[in-house]
C-alpha cells in the first residue's frame, strides 16, 4: 500500500507503449512526403513512441524489438532503424 491507503500499481508495457504513441504523435513533426529518395514507412511519432518506451523501461534496441514483437502484431522499424534514428534526430 502507498502513503494514503491506496494500492500502487505498475502500468504494463502495453499500457505504456499507447500512451507514448499518444504523445509522441502530438509532439512529433509531420512526416516528409513529396521529397526526392525512398518515402518513409514509418512516421516520426512511430521512432519517437519506441524510442520512449526504451527508455522507459531501460531496455537496449533489440530488447525493445524483442518485446513490441510480443507486444502487437503491428508493423514496427527494426533495432539498426531506431538506433539510426535516434543518432540522426536526437541530441545526444
């Protein structure tokens, strides 16, 4: 029991993973069409969503990978593609 009487309760990592897509489609720039070069097949809230869940949880890429693989059946970007990512668009 927490401070008041009431019973803590850890959110499941499927819990967590909507409500990051959640915010990181709100927060995320809108994805690139029209340009020159492969199209996306993700969009930025996706990478940023994944990228926070990895962070949450302490978890390494293919950790993560392993975990959203048995999580949903939804397409996601593999580990080299969010590590890519987030070399390329995060600050360190």
């Amino acid at each position: 029991m927490g401070k008041r009487g009431f019973l803590r309760r850890e959110a499941s990592p499927k819990e967590v993973l909507e409500h990051g897509l959640r915010l990181a489609r709100e927060v995320a720039p809108p994805t690139p069409k029209g340009q020159r070069g492969r199209p996306w097949r993700y969009d930025h809230g996706l990478y940023l969503a994944l990228l926070l869940f990895r962070a949450f949880f302490h978890l390494t890429h293919r950790k993560t990978e392993a975990l959203l693989r048995d999580l949903t059946e939804a397409p996601f970007p593999s580990h080299p593609s969010l590590a890519r990512y987030a070399a390329q668009h995060l600050d360190p």
